[in-house]
C-alpha cells in the first residue's frame, strides 16, 4: 500500500484531500502534518511515496519545505503535490524551479484532483 503524506495546516483540508482518495477507492496509508516541520519529523521515520502539500503553513512553510527535501538525496525524489490558494503566476514558478511535481489551486474538485494524480506517478 501506497504512503500518502497532507501537509496542510487546515485540519478540513486535509480531511478532504483524505476523503477524495476514499470516494475514489485508492487505497493508501495516510501520514498528516499541519507545517512543513512536522512534514520532515514524517519523512525521517516513514517511507512516503506522494506528498499534498499546502504553501501558507505556520513554522515552515510548504515551498521552504519543498526546497529543503528537493536539496536531499532521500527525498528528492518523491512527487510533491502543491494545493494552495496560492494562485499568483510566480508563485507557481518558483514552486516548478524547486522541483514540484504538479500545482493545483484551491478550491479543488474531485474530478480535477484525480486528474492530476493520474499525471504523477507514485
């Protein structure tokens, strides 16, 4: 079974990108964080195959997180999926220079959420 990692600080955000992959009948291990620092404590002790992660998150946020696990050689490899209100076309930019796999932005919808997650292959 796959290991799939929200990284939200949004408890409903998370519930919902969780609730969309049971509607959907995939079936994955869910790990949750509400910061980016929490996100790596995860990533240390847990095999995670596809990350969700939100840009605006108190602590460390999801591009400084982003950043700082495309820079490891353990990581850099895992698909990373951006959803964030975070619309503005720089934003998306950087976000695709620091190795992000696909950027969805809210509110999404299940039929273009499981659009893009068949474009990332985890």
């Amino acid at each position: 079974m796959k290991a799939v990692m929200v990284v939200d600080d949004s408890r409903i955000m998370r519930n919902i990108v969780k609730n969309t992959f049971d509607l959907q009948k995939i079936p994955v291990h869910y790990f949750e964080a509400e910061d980016g620092s929490k996100a790596l404590d995860i990533l240390k002790t847990n095999k995670i195959d596809l990350i969700l992660l939100d840009w605006n998150m108190p602590n460390l946020s999801g591009i400084d997180f982003l950043k700082q696990i495309k820079s490891m050689d353990d990581y850099r490899n895992i698909p990373v999926i951006m959803v964030t209100s975070e619309a503005a076309k720089l934003n998306v930019i950087e976000a695709v220079k620091a190795g992000v796999s696909a950027y969805v932005t809210k509110p999404i919808n299940d039929k273009k959420f499981m659009e893009i997650l068949s474009k990332v292959s985890f």
